[in-house]
C-alpha cells in the first residue's frame, strides 16, 4: 500500500468489536477512520506502539444523563475516564428540552431532575443556560459545542408531556387524543432534527424532589404506542423504556407492543433483586422469544450491582435522618467530622431513630447493612457476605451502625460505604452473570451524570473488562464478547453504523488498553459542578490512549487538550 497515514497503531491486539477472536494487526487511520487493519502497514506520521496492548473501539454508552453537564462541560467525565467515546442522553424520560420559557416550567424540570437523577437543585439552576424551549433548538445548542466523546439524544418524554399539557400533564392525568397529536407532532420534529428516539419511565421509583411520581409512570399504553406509530412513519429512532419489571406480575408484553408496533430496536433496563423470588429467568424467555418473532428488544445490564456510596460528605449516610446528624448537616465537612468524632454526638446519633423521607426512595435502604461493604482504595464489587458491614460488625461483636458509624468518621474526609441495593442475590454477582450473557442483552445503566452524590457507576466498562473478563474465576466471559456489548452492541441499536467495530471505512474510535494493569481507582468527592456542587468520580489505570475520530482525547487518563467529539444527528 503506497503512501503514508495519519496514524499507525502498530502489532497490538485487536479486538474488533464483532465479538470475533482477538487478532494482531496494525491499525492504520488516516481523516478521523480507520484507512486499513493488517500486517506491515505502511508508515503514518504518528507511529505508536501497541504490542502487548488491546486495540478496542471506543465504548458506545447508550444510558448516561449528561443533558445538564453537555450544556456547561465539555468534558463527560467520568464516562470518559474510562474508554466510552460515545454517550446517549435523554434516558429515563426525563431532560431539559423541551420546556416552556418560564421561570415556573423550568424550575419543575429541574425538581424532576433533582428527584429521579440527584443531580442538586443549585447546580442546575446556575448551570444550565436555558437558551432554548424547543427539543430542535436544544439540539441546535448542542450542535454547537466541542466535546470529548460524541453524544446522542434521546427526546424525554417527561418534558415532552409537561410542554403539552402543562399541569394535567404533571398530575399524570390521562392524555387526550389531542393531546397525544401533539406530543407525536412534536417527537416527528425532534427525529427530523436528528433526535436518536423516545425515552420514557413507568417506574415509581423515578419521583421529583417533591416527592411526585414522574409525569409518565401511569402514562396510557396507548400514548406510547402513539410514539411508536412515529418511529414507524420516520422509520428512525429507538425507544428506551423503564419499567418495575422486579415485580412479581411483570411482563415484557407490553414493551414487545410498543417494539412490534414502532418496527424499531426498544432497550430496557434489567437485573435483579438482592432476595427472591427472582423474576429475571422467565423475562429473559420471554426476551428471547420477543426477539426470535422478530422484535428488535435488548435488555441492558450493568455488570455489578446497583448501588449507592454512603458517606458522611455524600447525599446519604446511614443516619442522615437522626436529628443530631440533621444539626450537624450544614457544617463544612472538617467540623462536622470533628463534631461526629466526639462520644457524646456518636452515642446520641446511635440512639436516635432513623425516619427516612418518603419522598426520597434511595433514602430507605440506607441500613441494609447486610449488603454494604468497604469498597476501599482498589474497589472490590463482589464481596462475600461475611465481609458485609453486617458481617464485620458480628465478628466484632459491635452492632452494624456502630461499625458503620467508626469507618465513616475515619480518615480525612471520612471513609466511604459500598451499598448493593440490586443485582447481588445471595451475596454475590452470579445472576448478573447469567442475564449477561444473554444474547439480547448488553451492558449499560451507568447513569453518568446523574446521582453524583450517591452513585458512581460510570466506570462500569472498566470493571467488565477487569472483573468478567481478567479476574473472576466463575463464569469469566471472553474479551470478545464483553467489548461486543458494549460496543458494535449498543452501536447497532442506536443505529449508529460508522463506530462500535474497527473496519476499513468506519471511525477512528478507539482505546488502546494495557488489560493486564487496568484498575479501578477508588470514588472520589470532587467540587468541580456548577454552584460549587460536589460529585464522586472514578478514574482509571490502564488506558493508553483514547481516540474520538483519529485525534487523542486522553493519554494514560490525562486530557490531550482536544475535543473531537460533537452531538449526533441521527439520520
């Protein structure tokens, strides 16, 4: 091959995202795509030596919530952080666009946000800049910035139904046949624009920080399926569901409705309870089943349990509702520590009972001590019930808020709690396991951006490729198969066919990756949000190099000052 490439990664492992066996080849990439994969390719300007490495494409994310952060941040940290070079928002129904002009429509956005995503009031208001009212113009806004990975959007349904239907739409009153016209004229003009589908929640767990269930959990059957109708008619455009499918009663028939109906793929949210009886066998047959009628629907599953970190820095603790600790909330950490130091607090608080807000969901498990756990500086995410802080506490002879309590007041900044509130059934990941390596399954649920105060789970593409795929002895997965997943995977059902495989042709989304020293670093609370607000972020040991359309965006975890990445017009 005469003449010379941009880029050569040179002799490295190349996982191509197909799920395919691993191979060794050079990587060629010239104008942002992949110009040839071979032996002996000819030079590039910029030569890099990739023997002994991974070569993967860059991980496709398709359920994080960056719709305030991509207005005010070009960076999408701590997705980035760890190989994702595609992201989608807009999940769970619920954003920013479209939203009337007013003081009142945009201060009930943000409450849902605040409620179902934990991102803080004050950070939203001093962060988002609200030039826009339309789900077009909101894109046109993004459309003109610079990221480090690409992003995608998904039209939130949440915003969708309170635009049209004000206060009706809040209550989750029924929607009328104009009503839904008008939410369906209004989704047909966001997938003109380039809006990658719909999102919506039936979850009651998803609530406002007023303690409202959001706008869409007992939205009609027959609303959806008018959605789906214009995802036909485009023939564009996914639908992301959240349903309570742990419930006893659950059954995929209706999302296989809305799937059938739309002829488009439909994603949903799976795993499981921490205690039985598990429902997910008999849903991932009637998966299988869906998928072999003909329905395009993919289960997401994210790779360890569905936790939260607990802290006395963080949004939650075990005693945030005891009344001293509620005295002592408003200090600045370093006091407050010292106060929660000294016997006589500590045995108050001990003393004291526990009345957790309704309204706050994530609030009532904070004494499931039989599943919480000291992460520690290298996180373990599977740890044996004997080292539960209720494990702990038993061989201490100490009761579990007592231990709790003495690891929390530890340290600095205090010591930080691992809770598994779901996919950890009988104190351990096998369960997880088995819906993962379901063929209609893929990894996801990261929620990066969202619940910064209590949960950090955007490094779950790291820990798929360390924990199932290097260290787990039991049902460990091949390489292939944990970066198809999460790569030509999610990539297919977003309809994005230029990334997720390395092929001649397709963009230089890539992540070079040292698999034998990838590492997880501990959570950490940063300061770094609008307002001054606090988040937990997890960075990575491992990743050589990140590449978003053939340019470095990190080198060994550190920006290279670039910003490739742009929002994502679909079709």
């Amino acid at each position: 091959m005469s003449g010379q490439f941009d880029t050569v990664l040179r002799g490295g492992t190349v996982i191509d995202g197909t799920g395919a066996p691993a191979f060794v080849a050079d990587v060629a990439i010239t104008a942002g795509r992949i110009a040839a994969i071979g032996e002996n390719l000819a030079a590039g300007r910029e030569e890099i030596d990739a023997r002994g490495l991974l070569v993967t494409p860059g991980f496709v994310d398709i359920h994080t919530h960056y719709d305030g952060q991509v207005t005010w941040e070009n960076r999408l940290s701590p997705s980035s952080y760890h190989g994702v070079t595609t992201a989608v928002i807009g999940n769970c129904g619920v954003g920013f666009a479209p939203c009337h002009a007013t003081p009142e429509a945009r201060d009930a956005m943000v409450r849902l946000m605040e409620g179902v995503e934990d991102i803080p009031y004050p950070v939203l208001t001093e962060g988002l800049p609200w030039t826009w009212e339309t789900f077009p113009e909101y894109l046109a806004f993004l459309a003109g910035r610079p990221y480090d990975m690409d992003i995608v959007a998904l039209v939130p349904h949440a915003p969708l139904r309170v635009y049209v239907m004000g206060e009706r739409g809040a209550n989750r009153e029924p929607a009328t046949a104009a009503d839904i016209a008008e939410m369906s004229r209004l989704l047909g003009e966001a997938l003109d624009a380039g809006a990658a589908g719909i999102a919506t929640s039936r979850s009651l767990f998803h609530r406002s920080s007023d303690g409202k269930a959001i706008p869409t959990y007992q939205a009609a059957q027959a609303e959806l399926l008018a959605f789906a109708r214009v995802l036909r008619e485009k023939g564009k455009g996914v639908f992301q569901i959240v349903e309570d499918i742990h419930l006893p009663d659950a059954s995929l028939a209706a999302m296989r409705e809305l799937a059938e109906t739309a002829g488009r793929p439909l994603t949903f949210s799976i795993g499981t309870g921490n205690v039985g009886p598990f429902q997910y066998p008999r849903l991932l047959e009637e998966l299988g089943a869906a998928n072999a009628a003909g329905a395009v629907m993919k289960g997401q599953i994210m790779p360890r349990g569905i936790g939260m970190i607990l802290g006395f820095e963080l949004t939650l603790n075990p005693f945030y509702t005891t009344a001293t600790y509620a005295s002592l909330a408003g200090m600045p950490l370093a006091e407050r520590l010292d106060r929660l130091r000294r016997p006589e607090v500590r045995a108050a608080i001990l003393s004291e009972p526990v009345d957790p807000n309704p309204a706050l969901v994530l609030g009532r498990a904070v004494r499931d001590f039989a599943h919480m756990f000291i992460l520690g500086d290298r996180p373990d995410y599977e740890q044996p019930p004997e080292r539960s802080i209720a494990g702990l506490a038993a061989a201490a002879g100490v009761t579990p808020e007592e231990y709790a309590y003495d690891v929390m007041v530890a340290g600095e900044s205090g010591g930080k709690l691992y809770l598994a509130m779901a996919n950890y059934a009988d104190g351990s990941l096998d369960a997880v396991g088995e819906i993962m390596s379901h063929p209609d399954v893929v990894y996801g649920l990261g929620d990066g951006g969202a619940h910064v105060g209590t949960i950090c789970d955007g490094s779950y593409s790291t820990f798929a490729l360390t924990h199932w795929a290097r260290d787990r002895v039991r049902d460990r997965k091949s390489l292939p198969d944990v970066v198809h997943r999460m790569t030509q995977g999610t990539a297919r059902i977003m309809g994005l066919a230029d990334r997720g495989v390395l092929a001649p042709g397709l963009r230089a989304d890539i992540n070079l990756i040292d698999h034998a020293r990838l590492s997880i670093g501990a959570p950490e609370v940063c300061y770094d949000l609008p307002a001054g607000g606090k988040r937990l972020v997890q960075r990575a040991a491992g990743y050589v190099l990140t590449m978003v359309e053939g340019l470095p965006v990190y080198r060994e975890g550190e920006a290279t000052g670039d910003l490739p990445g742009r929002l994502v017009r679909l079709g």
